[in-house]
C-alpha cells in the first residue's frame, strides 16, 4: 500500500530567513568572513589571509579549531 503524501503549501527559505541567515547558509560571498577559535593550524583567519565567505565548515575541516561566526 502506497501512502500519498498532502502538501499544504511550499517553502521558500528566501522569504523565512533574513538576507544575513541566507548568507550564513549559502557561503555568502563579498565581505563576510568566517573566523574560528584555533585549533592545531592555529586561529583564523591570520594575517594574510584571503576572505573565504561565510563556511562554518572550514574551521574543523582545515584544523583551526570550531566556527565561532562570520562577519
């Protein structure tokens, strides 16, 4: 037996998140960058360094700790 499944309606995440929580999850680009708290690579972002967006990701990924926010 199949079950059907009833939508109500669709979600659009543009019009429930604000521009700078669209940014956050979509890796906005321009000036927003992400820093980390340090880990075994040390803190970033370091002097230098070239403004990578925001991606939460990158801290744990490349050894610089956890994300701690984007600005």
């Amino acid at each position: 037996m199949k079950k059907k499944i009833n939508t109500t309606g669709k979600l659009s995440l543009k019009k429930e998140l604000t521009k700078a929580e669209m940014k956050q999850i979509a890796g906005g680009v321009g000036y927003t960058q992400t820093y980390c708290s340090g880990g075994w690579a040390g803190p970033f972002p370091v002097a230098g360094s070239s403004q990578i967006g925001c991606q939460p990701a990158y801290c744990s990924a490349t050894g610089h700790g956890t994300f701690l926010y984007c600005a």
